[in-house]
C-alpha cells in the first residue's frame, strides 16, 4: 500500500489522498501490451475528493501570488486595464433597449451593482453602460477620455485570481478586467468590435502546489494558444510567474510576443493579435484572490462578482457587414467573469508513449457520481472504456480504438488505467482526443454511457507534436449526463 500526499504542507495546501492499491506494475504493463485492445485491470481506491465548497475558509493567497502572471503590454497600448472599482462612477445600469434598469442604484459600487442577483432575479439581460457608444480608430472622442486608462494605473491595477481547487489540481483563474476593448481593423470595413469593458483569462494549474500547466486564453470562444506545459519552451518564466503578452488594444493573453492570428472570418478576414514588449505589469503586487463559488453567493468587497450581467454597453448590429462578421464597429461588452470554471482545461496534456510506442496508456479518475451510477446493481456495469478517438489527414480516415478494463464498484472517487492500441500508420494519424464509457461488457456496443470527448494536446518536450501512441494522466474526474 502506497500513500501518496498530493498535497504538500504549506499554509495553503489542502488535502492528502490515500491510494490504497499499488500502482500499475510493469508485469501489468506488459501485459496490457500483450493483450492489445482490452487493457488489463490496475485500480485504486482513493478517499473521496473535497466539494468545492471546502474551498471557502483557506487562505490561497500566497498561492495566487505566486503564480501570477507577469504582465507585457504592446508599446503602442493606449488602453490599459484597470480595477473595476475605476469604472463604478461612469456605468449606469440599462436593460438591452437602452431603457434604465427600474430601482438600480445611482452611484454603482463594488457592493451594490448585484441588487438584482441579490434578490434572486437575473441581472444576465442588464448592461453596466457609459455615455455614448464610443467606438475608436484607434482614438475615442474627448468626452470618453477615461477609457484611455494611462500605463501607471495599468501597470498596478488588481489582478482578479479565482483559486478552483478540483479532485487534485488546484486551477488558478487570473482575470483581468480593461474598460476599453478597441477592436479589430479589417481591410475595407475598418475598425469592428469596439466595445465597453473587457475581461480576459489565463488560468494556471498547479498540483501539491506546483505549476505544471498554463491556459493561454484570447477573446471568447475558447481561441488562443490553450493549455502548454509548464516546462513548454514558448512560456517565459519570470521567477514563478509565467509571462503573458496582453494584445494591442484588445488585451487577449498569449505566451509569446509577435502577431497571433485567432480568428478567419469568411475564410478572408484575419483577426489579428499583436504584441511586443512594452510595459510590464507585475500583477502580484496587487492580486485579488477569490474563493470561486460557482453559484456566486459572494459577500462583502466581492459581492459585485454576482453581478451577472454585462460589463459594457448594448453594441450595434445595424451595419451592412454585421451578417457577414457578426459584428459592427460598436459590439456588446462582455459577460461577468464569474463563469463556470469547473470543467477541465479546453486540452487535456497528452506526451508521446516512447515507452511502448505501439499503445496509449490512459490514467484517469472516475468522479464520485460516475461511480455511483455505474455500481448501480441493475445497470450490471462490469468494464470501464477509454475509446481514443484519431484525427488524420482528411476527417474520412479518422479512427478509433476502445481499450477496457474491470469496473470497480464503490461511490469514491476511482483511479484506472486503460490502454489501447496507438493510431493506425497512414493518413498522418494521430491521437486527438479521447472519451470513457461504463459498459456491461467489453465491446462498443456495450457500452451503456459515454462521456463525451476531450480534446488531446500533445507535447515532446520541444513542441506541440501528434504522436499516434500517447501516454496521458488525465487529473479531472470524468463526470458526464449519464
Ligand atoms: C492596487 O489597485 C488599487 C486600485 O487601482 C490601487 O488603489 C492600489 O494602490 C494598488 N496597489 C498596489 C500595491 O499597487
């Protein structure tokens, strides 16, 4: 019996999970590699995971500290961010027609902008709006000056961490709030998605306290560079703290400087990210760290994350190429950031499987409330499934393979390991994603319940690459509609 601290002792950390059984044994291994598509059984028990909500009484802090990102500017900024304290004295409360929002306070502040959510309504349909529908080229007009927030205040502004602790990981979410966006000159269209407030992420994953992962995030819709390993050679490191590029203008963060194209609309227009080495923002001076609560419920100074409408004004949908791009100049500010922050990180990391080239080797957790539904007696549920999904070089030869191994019954949370054959030679195959599944028996169409595929994100220590037999730890509990 082996215990494992998946937590180290520091005023922050959290929790210690005792794996009962040993590990895979490399007889096991081996055998697994024998037995090709039906993996071999090697599982675990473990004491079941802390609720979010034991999150509530520690004291992350210093963990947020020290993981925030430093922060680069492009030298050409002109509208850096801010603390959303900054904007409270020029927002007033609109519904979508522009029509003010019925009882809302005049002034706005940090602990009064929620009074909707505060009695149970729903702010989601509520636009915290300026004067105007200032739209810049890249200059708004003189009345509108305050959205040009100078590079002092940009470079000291609170940084919003929301700390998520998960079954292992604790996943620190680094928002930071502008309240200006100037959007994107396209070519003939001129500037489109201008908008009023803006908030952008990075989350940074650690485990026993230890980065090893960071999620570049740009504008929404899950674009950006995603999820690299903390030892990825793209990431600079200052000290403990990754560097991130905030964009000119449009604040989406990446990890290197240069132009980062995000977006093709109409297969034409590029939606360009640019950035350099301007200013440098030492978020760590100034991090606001929040307990994430899902359901928000927040109180005191933090009682404006249940504010759960927008962040800027209603935007414009009126101009000729809106249909075409699917905004105007003018576009609507965003969401709060108070967002789901639950499910696992838009890739799951993934690294050749040098040792056994010819399998992947899947190790994953099967949450709480999987376990449960699966050792239901009726269902007869007897083999967990890893089926590994190929991309290749046109989507008519993409594959699969399926890989089992014994269900374990029982309601805590279960470690399993499973593996597959690797992704057939030809069409340029590779391991691309990959679901699990509680089947009654070892067959696809045995299987009663999917999960739903993740996304694999490989890397060889160098780059991303695409190997066709992968090995992947996988840290997020699989919990799906079953
Ligand atoms: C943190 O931000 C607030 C709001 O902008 C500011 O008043 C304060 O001086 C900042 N603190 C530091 C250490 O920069």
């Amino acid at each position: 019996m082996a215990v494992v601290h998946l937590a180290s002792s520091g005023h922050y950390c959290l929790r210690t999970l005792a794996i009962a059984a040993a590990a895979v044994t490399t007889a096991a291994a081996a055998a697994a590699a024998a037995t090709v598509t039906v993996g071999t059984v090697a599982s675990s028990a473990i004491s079941p995971p802390d609720s979010l909500g034991s999150a509530a009484g520690i004291n992350y802090s210093p963990l947020a500290e020290m993981y925030a990102p430093l922060i680069k500017y492009h030298p050409d900024e002109l509208y850096f961010s801010s603390s959303v304290d900054y904007m409270w004295p020029h927002y007033t409360m609109l519904n979508g027609d522009g029509s003010p929002v019925p009882g809302a306070p005049s002034p706005l502040n940090a602990g009064n902008v929620d009074f909707l959510t505060r009695q149970g309504k729903d702010a989601s349909g509520t636009y915290l709006s300026v004067p105007g529908s200032p739209a810049g080229d890249p200059k708004v007009g003189p009345g509108d000056s305050y959205l040009y927030v100078g590079r002092d205040l940009g470079t000291s502004a609170p940084i919003y961490a929301f700390v998520v602790p998960k079954d292992f990981a604790v996943d620190i979410y680094y928002w930071v709030f502008s309240p200006y966006n100037l959007g994107k000159k396209i070519t003939g269209l001129g500037y489109v998605g201008d908008h009023v407030g803006d908030w952008e992420h990075i989350m940074v994953r650690t485990l026993n306290g230890a980065a090893v992962s960071v999620d570049y995030n740009a504008h929404s819709g899950g674009a950006g560079e995603g999820s690299l390993k903390a030892d990825d050679p793209r990431i600079t490191w200052s000290g403990t703290h990754p560097v991130a590029y905030a964009a000119l203008g449009s604040h989406g963060l990446w990890p290197t400087a240069g132009s980062n194209v995000y977006k093709t609309i109409a297969g034409v227009y590029k939606l360009v990210d640019e950035c350099g080495d301007g200013a440098e923002w030492q978020t760590w001076n100034n991090v606001t760290t929040i307990n994430y609560r899902q359901a928000a419920g927040y109180t005191g100074s933090l009682s404006w994350l249940n504010y759960n409408g927008h962040y800027g004004n209603v935007g414009d949908s009126t101009c000729w190429f809106h249909s075409l791009v699917g905004e105007c100049k003018f576009s609507d500010g965003p969401g709060h950031p108070n967002r789901d922050m639950t499910g696992p990180p838009a890739q799951v990391l993934a690294a050749p499987n040098s040792d056994d080239p010819d399998h992947s080797s899947y190790t994953f957790y099967l949450s709480a409330s999987a376990q449960a539904w699966g050792s239901a007696p009726s269902r007869n549920i007897r083999y967990v499934a890893v089926h590994q999904h190929c991309g290749a070089s046109s989507s008519r030869r993409e594959t699969d393979n399926w890989g089992w191994t014994a269900f374990v019954p029982g309601t805590a949370l279960q470690k399993y390991i499973v593996y597959t054959n690797r992704c057939a030679k030809d069409a340029a195959r590779y391991a691309a994603s990959y679901e699990v599944a509680l089947c009654t028996a070892g067959s696809e169409e045995g299987c009663a319940s999917r999960s739903g595929l993740r996304e694999l994100r490989e890397y060889n220590g160098r780059s991303v690459s695409r190997d066709k037999g992968v090995l992947v730890v996988d840290v997020d509990g699989w919990s799906w509609n079953y």
